[in-house]
C-alpha cells in the first residue's frame, strides 16, 4: 500500500508517495515559515491533497526535527520550530481524515536507510548523520529507538571529552563537538590561523580567506590531494570511528550507516573511523568487526522513512 | 509455569526454581571448577535434578558471564570459562530433555530488576551493575539489547576519558575504570599514599595499611562520617552519573538500577550521581529527569532473570 | 633613585613616579587610541614630562600587552596595538632623553608583586592574573622568566584539557578557557541555560537574563550565598589549583600570587586552588606546599612594576 | 680546573674526572648497595681518591636521584636510596677535604647537555629525558631552575590529561604516563593483545609473547619498517610534541634537548614531537619555533654535569 511521506525542514515541507518497498514514486515541495506553525499545516494539508490527487495511500508520515512522544502523537518540543507539547498527530488526522504518525527527522531517515537502503539486510544498526551537527538513529532488533521520552537517538550529545569543546546545548565535550560539519570548519580555519602556510589549495578554494572555509571546500581541497584538508577530514572521522566504539560495547550493532553532507568525503571519512573502530573496539578478537558504510537514500531518507514508519504498528 | 535458573559463576554455581511472579521457591548451589566446563555441566544437570525432585518446571536459563550469540544457543566466549564457540543450549537440552536458554548473565540480572525488581513499573531501563568492574544491561521498549553478535551491555567498556585510565581490556579511559569497585579501591589507596593524614578512619579499618582497603571499608568509613571515604564515593557516583547523561542522550531510558556491592553505599553513591545527571542531562529542560534507584533483588538477580529469560520468546 | 611605570592600555596609558620602596609617588592618565601607535608614543613622552615637573626620575619602564624581545628594546607583536617588531625603546629614549625599558604587561605587574606586594618575601613566585583571560608572570630564582625570544609567560595558554574548549588563540584546552572571567560568564550562563531554576539570586542581579549575567554578578550572587555562583566560583579555583600542581611540578615555586578581577572573589576561589594544588602536587609528602595568596598591589602593578625594571639591569 | 663528577645510580656509583670544556679524562664505577648510604660513601671517597691519583682536583659535584635542598648541600629525599633529609655535603666535605655540590641527577645531566652538548649554543633549554620514566631540567637564561624547595623540574609529573592513566605517583594524567619507555611498553604490548595479527615483526623480536616486548625491540622493529612500531613512537612523539607546546607557551625556551633510551629512535620519535609543536605551539606566527634535538653527550652526562655543577657558584 502507498504511503506519503512527508519531512518538515525549518523553511520548507518535502512530501512525497512511497510505495511497499520504499520507492518514492512523485514528490512535491512547498515553502513555510517556520514561525507560523498554522501555516505549517496548511502547507501539509495542501501537499497531501496534491499527492492523493494521482495516488491512493494508507496513511501519512511526518518528520520532524524535535522530541516526539513515545505515542508518535505529539511534537514536545522542536528546535527550530514553535510547536511545544503539540498534538499534531490529532490535528492532522482530523484535516486529512487519515491515520498521521509524527516521528523525529533523523530517526526518520534512519528508518529509510534500515528499510531500503544501507541497512536492509541487517537488524541492528546506527545510522550517524554529519551535517551540520551529528545526528542519529538506532535499530535494536529491528526497532526503531526512541527511548521512553522520545528524547533517544541524539547521539551527538553523548560525552566524548570531559570539559571539551563547549557545544550550543550547554554542556561540553558532545560528540558532534568532533564530529561534524560545523566542527571540520571550525578546526579548520583554526589551523589555517595557526599556520596560514598550510593548505594552498584550500585558501585558494575559499578566495584567499580562512573565515570563507566550508565543509565542502574542504572535501574539493581533500579530493584534490590538499593535505591539509585530508588531514581534517581523517581527523573527524577518527572521533567517528572512536565514537563508534563506545557504541559498539553498548549496542553491538552490525553497521554503523554514514549519511549527511561530509558524508560525501567517501572513505576520506570512513577508513579513519573504521581503523579507529577496529583499534578501540571492546573484545576485538571475540567479536565480528561491525560494518561501516556510506548512506544510499540521499536527501529522500526523510519522506521515504517517514512514510514507510506510518505502516509500522508501534509494539 | 515454574522455570529453573542457573548463574554460573567462576567457582559455583547457583540455581533455583522460579515462578511466574519471579519468586524464588527454592534454590540450590555447587562448587565448580573452572578449568572443567564438563564438571560444570554436570553440576547443573544435578542441580536441575535436585530441584526437579520437588518442582515441575517448564524449562530452563543459564546465565554465564561472556557473549551468548543472538540465539542465546551458544557460549561465544567466556571470561573465566573455557568455553568458546561452545553449543551449550543443545548439550544441556540432550542432557536435560527440557528448554533450555543460554544468556551473558548482567543481562541475566538486569531482566529480573526489569521484570520484578526496581524497573518492574517501566519499559525501558538500565541496569548498572557496580561490582569490582561495572556490568550492565540494557532494556529498550521491553526487550533486552543483546547485540548483533550478542556481545552488547558491556557498559563498562564504553570510553569515558580519552587516553584515559589503561584498562585490563587493552583499551583505556573505559567507564570501569571511574565507576567500579576497583577504581574505588585504586583511588582511595592513591588519596592515602599521596596524603596519609586524611582518613583515619579508614586506616584504621584496614589496619592501618593504605594497601588493605577495601571497598566495603569505605563504604563503612563513609558511613561512620569519614569525610575521604563519602569524597571518594561521591566522586564514583558522579562518574556514574556522567556516563548515564551519555546513555540518556543515546536511549533515553526512564529509569536507571543500580546494583553491585558498592550500590550498598546507597544514596552517598546515587545523590551525586543524580546530580551530576541532572547537570549533564541533554535537553534538561524538555524532558523528564530519569529515576536513579537500587536494585532490589541482591544476588539473586541472576537466577532469577535467567528463569524467567527461559519463557521469553525471541522476536 | 625615583624612574616613570608606564601602563599601556587598549585605550589609555596610566604613568607614575615610583620610588626605590615600589611607592607609587605621583601617576597620571593620558586616554589614546589604539589604532594609532605614533598617538601612543605622544601621549607617554607628554605624561612623562607631566611627571618630570615635579620629580627627578632615572629612567622609564614601559609595560605593554605584548611579546617583547629579550633585549627589552621591541615590541614584536601587541595583541591590541599596532606595533610589529617596533623600536620602542629606541624611539622613546630619543625622544625623552632618559633610559627605557619595555616588557610585557602581566610580566610587568608580576614582577611589582614579586618585589613589593604579595611575593616580596620569596624568590620563586608565580602570578596568575585572573582577569578576562588568565595572564601570568613567572619568577625563578630572582629574575624574571621572560623565555629566549620574548614569549614566556603565557600561563593561560598551557593547555590543560585535550581536546578541551576550543580557545581564541586557535588551540584547545587552554588553561585560561577553564580559569578566567570568560570561562566563569560561560560556564555560568550554560548552567542557567540548562537549568533556570537554580540561582534565583543570581538572575535577579542580572535583570532576569542569563545573557546579561557578569563575572563581578557571580562574584556578589557568592557573597550572598548563591549557591549556583559558589560551585562555580569553586570550579574555577579547582582548574586554578589543578594548573598550579603542574607549574609545581616543572618550577616548584613557593608562592601563587592570585590577581586580576576575578581574585576578588578571595577565599571562594583560592580555598578550592588551595585544596587541588595539595591534592594533585606531585611528591606531597616530601615538599612543603606552595601558598596561595592574593595580589596586594592592585592595578598600579602594571606602573610600579614597569617603574622598577627600568632599574633592573638584564643578566 | 679539573672537578670530579660523582653519578649516584640505585646499584653502583660512576665518577670521573672533567676538565674545564666537560671532556671526561678518567672514569671509574663502583657497585653499591641502595641500602646502605654509608657504603655509598665510602664508594664515593674511593673512588675519589683513585682519580685524585692521577689528577688534581678542584672539587666535586654529586648527582643523585631525588630533591636536593636549594644550597646544593641535603639530600632531601631520594627515590631508590635511604637518604632523608641528609647533609651529604657535610659528610662528603669532610670525608674528602674538597668543596662538594650535590644535585639531583636528571639537572647534572640536562647542565651537561647546556653547558657541552646538545644546548651548548642557546641559553633557555629544556631537557627531557626519556627513559623508563620522563625526566627533565630546566634552564632559564643560563640558570638551572631549581625549585624553592629543590622540587623543581619534574616534568614527568606535570598532569597531560585530566583523569588520565594512573601514575606510580598517586596522581593520574602525568606525562610519563604518555612519552616513556613504560608508556611505549604498555601501549604497544596493549595494541599486541587487541590485535594480535598486528606487527609480527615486533613479535619475533619479542619470541611471539607480547609480555616480553621491550622498548629497545620496539626501536628495531621500527627501524625495520614495521608499521605498528612505527606508529608507537610517532604516539609517544605526539605527546613529547604536546608537552613541549605547553612549556613554550610558559618558558619559551630556545631548545628541547631529548635524551634517554628511547631518544635512539631518533628522527621517529622527533619529527612526529616537531609536528605536534608546531600544530599546538601558542602564537606560532609571531615567534621562532623551539629546535628539538638529540642529547648528545649519552650516559656520561650526569658525571660530566655534576663535576662542572661544582664549579658555578649559587646565585
């Protein structure tokens, strides 16, 4: 049976229907406000009929940034959205006259990649998003988790360094402190200052300027052989690896799923992690060596995952 | 249905008959060599004979400490056994002509709090286990994390501190190394060797010797009012609180159990420990604080988590 | 014989005659602007001709946020100031026809410490300036520790956390991003950030707004018995005491000489430095334990140190 | 002037006799016995007098392992002998009828290297000696810095890493933990266990146990290419590199002279620790980087540094 996905961003809706085996088959797109959550809706609702217009579909999925409640009914809290405690499952259902689910954005796209895409052959996986930040989802026993709050998955808050670099959600050391987009640039442009006879090609990239650097000169730069750049970009991917490992003695996943815009650097990210996977993992000799491979789904993950999590009963 | 439970220790082992409620009805124990895994069976198919003489049970769990695979069929790795890759499960049923399941047994203890222990009223859970090293187990939406290879819940070797404490894994910086009973020791014995004035108390009760403190010594000392031991426990309890903000950022548990001999320091060791994971909790302010108790089925946990494991069916 | 401090400032230049004792006989202001070094040099030959009206002097010292040359002729870099490998001392004597000397700032003011204020009993000291950053001044023997090109003394940035806050130098885990006033308004505000029930007093001072909170705000909260601004306060006299176990292991000087605005929060952060520095001070039991101590100079110790190294003829 | 050197090592004396230029022209050992400071001294007048027959002598200098009172004349406390609180000048004085100094062994050999070695050229130096442990001296403008209390210059015990490895010493995080040859033994015979498949070069060196892994093969498996050796002493240069970039930004020196067993490894050990200083040295683009350098004057520093130490009078 077809679903419609459909994946809130923080000025624009995607929506999109998908088939039984993830496919999306037609997509659509509409712009919003994000202090309008009203407006939201609408933009929703619109989406939804356009969909239905050419498909018949089960049921919708909403992703969104934020906590969503363990019933997958409401938004608790979003981080650049105005919704709070907000029954939006309800509120659409009675719009659409269809069954909503509402699930949190990356754990979302995590379901896509565990359903379709790199994870479907296995049962147990974490799906590390490096975007902007590091985001996540984890599959136990092929279920999704989203712990009793709804708050779970954000693994780029996990600790890595006691009194480390301090991060926008008011502690210090989180992961995505070391691991992310927003850290690679930071890093950076830090050794470009130190050391501005390093990394020509870089400079070069960002117009002569240390503060134009951006995540994806440094991948260019890295590509194009700057040492510099490979440098940065194995360094992050050594604190994913080392990150991993914690994962591992906790979860014991089989695959560990790489998506997000630094994802793009390839095994310029993933050999680092999977060496330093392999060097810090607890029980090394006694155990299998757990996977790490690139994201497939893309950008779609979101609405794909979202639909397809409005076909899946909660336990 | 009644169900045996077998804990397998390094020098004995203990079973008992358990019912439906995870009440012990009656319980049993040999002495055990580790050297001789085929001694160890046989002591458990006495065991179960024993208490068969009296009880009709329905089958049967044995915890061991090492990796079950996911099947719970087969003894992956054992610690201080010399089973590796070994069929357990199928050796015992030939032997015993009953069910039996084989699990790591934290996991073991961390289902029985789960089921009939502290965590009874909740659906996801961590069960710390505070001993000479740290143990645990992970419950998430009912069902216990076992690992793709089942080599999960090894809390104790998630990495807290970078190039941290050498632990006798090979690695460093592992949880055990802040948070155990050992490290209790190892910091307490350092607090006397680089200043013997404080803590006369705790000489005292070691004789007069830094080298022959004990856990329990300072968990008495502290107790007594003395004011290195309730430092040295807190300073453990906030380690622990620490890695449970790690785990709530990941799982978002509801509750976390703790349990193990040093768990007898009580609140001294969960007060700061609650602190601490308050301090550090991710989005503190958008979701409920976890609970921090006790466990509350002391050295039974094992058998009794293992009976009951027995009549849970794998997903 | 009486010599001319001279304090150069980001936007101002204080001046004074000082006498043989380190008393502070006559000082003027003169207000400038950084952009304009020549504006500078205008301003201090004008205060000292001021000065020379009433008093005979020597010589002059100069004291500038900046490395200086071990000759303690040039300024080669300033932090504020436009001067890149400038003649200083050269332009200045020419133009007043006295002996100067130049030196750096923190080392000025430590050096006024270690001669007539806190130090003046010892011959190893060392200032720790805790002000916006962490400032220092190191004394060895007698002399000042000035470093083979100028660029000793540099405390806050030691680092003291790997892969600890990412510092403006473009390092991390310096020593100053976990004891200045900017790590006490950081820290401070993140606590209030993640929990804004704590610290009603605190708040109130600050108008309501965690953003508006000051270190001088934490300094009076702690007073009144905040206990929010005391643990804060006591982190950060715990980083102080933790750096100064280091600095005694490498120099083992017998004095810490505390100053800066954020000392003035007195016992509540030099008792937590008191009791790290014993506990983590290498060889405790064989050594007697540095003091720790307040500036007594205030912030005349930038003239009155500059004034007396004009005196101090280079080994 | 010639002087005689005296190295106080835990099982035999070696001395000599030093001419004005630090060559040595006449040596000569004696076994001793840690346990008895009086044979000690005898061995020390011995073998003094058997180099005052061939050679006339201006005095003597001792080195020995431990604190040295700042007039050169006790022996506050020594690691491996019984010496507390000893007048060892006095003693020795009067035994030989020569002026004695007696000096702490690691500053007898860093002098050594200031005065005829590796530092002869430059007048701020910092030597550190990697051996078992991570010793050092400190030089500060032509000035050995000792201490107030004779502590000074311990720079093993300067904490690197907070929580860090536990240290013999009682505290955690000191640098020996990271940049000895106990270090380098540790990591490599950790990395063996977790992965054993690694470096079998290492492993025949060894005869197949990672028990017996020694510095020494370490080097030599380095040296023939293996990959995992390799990678130790780069590790350990890594962290001198890190260490260093914290004494510049505090000391500035001109110079870091390393010497000790592992130095052998030379240009593998020493380029990664140039690496690293140079990534992490504070205000890189406005200072000269420190040269980092092999010691060169070997085992005989300490004799050699000793006897000159005896011919420069205390400020």
């Amino acid at each position: 049976m077809h679903a419609v996905g459909i994946d809130i961003g923080g000025t624009k809706i995607a929506a999109g229907v998908v088939d039984d085996d993830g496919t999306l088959l037609a997509s659509t797109r509409r712009d919003t406000n994000p202090e309008e959550p009203r407006e939201i809706e609408d933009a929703v609702v619109d989406a939804v009929a356009e969909l239905r217009g050419s498909f018949e579909v089960s049921g919708v999925g909403v992703a969104a940034a934020g906590f969503v409640d363990p019933t997958r009914s409401k938004v608790l809290f979003a981080a650049n959205l105005a919704w709070r405690d907000y029954p939006l499952k309800d509120v659409l259902q009675e719009r659409l006259g269809l069954d909503v689910v509402v699930e949190n954005d990356a754990n979302a796209a995590g379901w896509a990649e565990f359903r379709f895409g790199a994870g479907r052959d296995v049962n147990d996986m974490v799906m590390l998003t490096v975007g902007t930040g590091l985001g996540g989802a984890v599959v136990v026993g092929g279920r999704l988790v989203r712990g009793a709050a709804g708050a779970g998955g954000e693994v780029g808050h996990m600790r890595m360094v006691p009194n480390g670099r301090a991060c926008g959600c008011g502690h210090d050391g989180c992961w995505e402190m070391y691991s992310s987009g927003s850290a690679l640039v930071r890093e950076t442009r830090a050794a470009l200052a130190t050391d501005p006879e390093r990394a020509r090609t870089l400079l070069e990239l960002a117009g002569g300027k240390a503060k134009r650097v951006t995540g994806p000169h440094v991948t260019q730069a890295a590509k194009a052989g700057d040492p510099l750049s490979i440098e940065m970009l194995a360094d992050l991917g050594r604190w994913l690896g080392s990150g991993m490992a914690a994962l591992s003695a906790l979860l014991d996943p089989r695959m560990y799923v790489v998506g997000g815009g630094v994802g793009e650097a390839g095994d310029m990210l993933l050999a680092p992690a999977r060496q330093v996977l392999e060097d810090e993992l607890f029980a090394r000799a006694q155990r299998p060596l757990p996977e790490v491979v690139l994201a497939t789904l893309g950008n779609d993950a979101g609405v794909v995952g979202a639909a397809d999590l409005s076909r899946v009963l909660l336990d």
